[in-house]
C-alpha cells in the first residue's frame, strides 16, 4: 500500500513538474519574442508557435498581460509568422507550411469556445486559417480601397507593430514630414524605391494604434500605387470630380496647405481619402485660386489650371459605437463642422468631448458623462474651468470621426 502511495505521489509531482515546465517555457518563448521586438525575429516568432501547439494556455495569458498594458507585441507575432513563415516560400516546402498551418488552426479551435480565451482563438483563425500557401511569394499589393485598404494595410493590423511585420524587410522606421518643417518617426515602406514609398504616422496623443496618414507621393513618373477608382500620383482634377459623382472644395494654391481637398461635398469619398492637387506644368494658374481660402472644382479658373493628383493621404477613422444619446447630440450639432469624439474613464465613468474644432478659434466644445449630462466645456475661455483639472492626469482617446 505504501509503495502504491509513494507512485501515486511520484506520478503526480512528475506531471505537477511537466505542466510547470510547459508553461515556463511558453513564457520564456514569449519574453524573448517581446525582448527580440523586430521583423528579423523569426525563430522566437517560431519558438513560441512550438509553446503554443504544445499548451495554448500559458501563452493565451501572456497574450492578456501584453493587451492589458496597452502592447500590441501579439499582432507583431501574428503577421511574423503569417508573413515570414507560413507565406514565405523560402523558409519551407508547401507541405511542411501547410502542415504547421493545419496544426495551428487545430489548436486553435479547440479554444474557439471558451469564455476566456475565445477571442483570442478566433484572431488566430481569422488571420492563419484562411491562407493559401503557395509555392511562389505572394505578389506585391499596390491596391487602396479607402478605409478598408492600403495594400497589407488594413484597420486591423495599422498599428506600428503590425505594418512593421506585415511588410518585413521592407519596412523600416523612419522619420518622415510631417508639415510646417515639422518630422516625426514613423514607418517607411519601400523606403528607397520612390513609386512604391509610402510613409504612415501615427500620433501618440490621440490615437496609437491608428495612423494619423498612410501618405504616398510618387515621383515625376507616377506611383505604382492605385486606388480601385483608378486614382494615383498624377491622375486629373476633373478625373476625381467624376468618380467623386460631383464638385469638391480645394485650398488655394501655392502655401503650406495649398492643393489639399477640404470638402468633398456629400460626394463618394469621405475624410478617409485626402488628396492633394498642385496646378499642370504649363496651365495657366490665376491669382484667383492662389493662397488661403477654398475654392470649388467647377470654378472656371480651377478647371483651366488642370490641376493634378500631388500628394495621396489615406486614413482608417475611428467608428466605436457611442451611447445613443451621445450620437443624437453628434447629429444635432451638424453645423458645428466636422466632429471628432474623444472618451476618457473619470473614476469609472466614462466621459465623451465632442470636439469640432470650434476650441481652436477660442469656440467652446462640450464634454458629457455618458447620460449625456454636461460636466464641463473647454475652448473659448482665457482661463480654463476648474473642471478641466480631472482630466489633467488622463488621456483623452479618439474613438469616433464623422466622415
């Protein structure tokens, strides 16, 4: 009876001291990806794929750490591994790719269900499990489709962790313009191959995890990239006032923001698409439309200086669903301009600023509790209120743009 005892025991300390080893090993694997922190990372990529099929759980807890300290480090090994393993024909045969894919997603599935790591689970189906592994590299994507779409760009995978891993090698940070003579670090694309270079820019005091641009140029020749419309570097005025289905507002010519598009008039596109315009070498540009001060496309002297696609900016707008009444004050204030709601959690309520604009020309903007009770109002003031003072310790995040 006692040596049955003493086997019982060994047996239990011995899968006791199996499952300790499983989990630190996962957690071991994820701190050195998270420390390694770069798209050369591909064997931690791979390692903690290996933690993974050998015990998801582990690492589904490492996952929750990261996302709850505000990291995206799990979106980076996601498209690390869909893009420079399973897609990339040099790191392995199909069967071997399609092997380690089939295996993920098995894994996988057996958490779809489950009430804590569900979502997690379904991530990972939704962003390995529909793959096509091929033996040829996936051809370049030079598409846009506005606000959905920038070639491997998209609003799940735009932050800073996620372009750097969709694109590898090809990526790289950078510092790119910002306006006024003004730089900031941001992300290149193709850096040194001017008709496939985008440069993106995100501002980390309103929204990290969305690019504040998606910005492309082109050079004299044009740009490989190219909206489903057909707009890119050098495509007409009157060619986007036709797929637009009517006329649009540009800034006059010839100042720091000259060309650029301020109102695209209830057309097709929205302010997810920002385009820019300088005047055709060798059309004659009238002093009417140069400086500040916008100016309509059917204007006679806008059509005879035949402008011409400059500058593409491409955006993913914020779209949480507000409280209702909080949409109904949105709506009600359409002549206000376009508005912007930011929220910040004030001792676990949640407060929205309806932003418009209107504060930095000394107008006053209103901030609610999500009752839609009015608890202070900021712009227009020398002084601000003292009930700006609770929001001096938080970050207002940008969670809603009208289009």
């Amino acid at each position: 009876m006692k040596i049955k005892k003493l086997l019982c025991l060994g047996l239990s300390f011995a899968l006791f001291t199996l499952l300790f080893s499983c989990k630190n090993k996962a957690v071991d694997a994820w701190q050195k990806f998270m420390a390694c922190g770069g798209t050369k990372c591909v064997a931690e990529a791979v390692a903690v794929k290996d933690a993974f099929l050998q015990d998801p759980k582990p690492l589904f807890e490492e996952f929750i750490k990261t996302d709850e300290r505000g990291e995206d480090t799990y979106v980076g090994w996601v498209y690390l591994l869909r893009d420079s393993v399973l897609m990339n024909p040099s790191y392995g045969s199909v069967e071997d790719r399609t092997a380690m894919q089939q295996a993920i997603v098995a894994k996988a599935k057996e958490f779809e269900a489950d009430p804590k790591y569900g979502d997690w689970a379904k991530s990972m189906l939704t962003e390995l499990g529909s793959l096509t592994i091929s033996a040829n590299a996936a051809a370049d994507d030079f598409t846009i489709i506005s606000g959905e779409k920038v070639g491997r760009i998209t609003p799940q995978n735009c932050t800073r962790e996620g372009i750097l891993a969709a694109y590898g090698n090809d990526a790289k940070l950078d510092s790119v313009y910002l306006s006024e003579g003004m730089f900031g670090e941001g992300v290149v694309i193709y850096p040194n191959d001017a008709r496939k270079r985008v440069e993106i820019f995100w501002d980390k005091d309103w929204d990290p995890s969305r690019p504040s641009f998606v910005r492309i140029y082109g050079d004299s020749t044009g740009s490989d990239w190219k909206t489903v419309d057909g707009i890119t570097i050098g495509t007409t005025m009157a060619a986007v006032e036709k797929i637009n289905g009517k006329p649009f507002n540009i800034s006059g010519f010839g100042w720091d923001y000259g060309g650029f598009v301020i109102d695209w008039n209830g057309g097709k596109f929205n302010t997810s698409v920002g385009l820019r315009f300088s005047p055709s070498d060798n059309a004659p540009t009238s002093e009417k439309i140069m400086g500040e001060g916008g100016h309509s496309t059917s204007e006679p002297e806008m059509i005879a200086a035949n402008p011409e696609v400059q500058m593409m900016d491409f955006r993913f707008l914020a779209n949480e669903k507000l409280p209702d009444c909080i949409m109904a004050l949105v709506q009600a204030d359409k002549e206000s301009g376009k508005m912007n709601v930011f929220k910040m959690t004030v001792n676990g309520t949640d407060h929205y600023w309806l932003s418009s604009g209107a504060a930095a020309y000394d107008g006053v903007e209103l901030i609610y509790d999500a009752n839609c009770k009015e608890v202070c109002k900021t712009g227009g003031m020398r002084k601000p209120l003292d009930c700006m003072k609770i929001y001096e310790k938080g970050k207002w995040q940008l969670i809603w743009e009208e289009k």
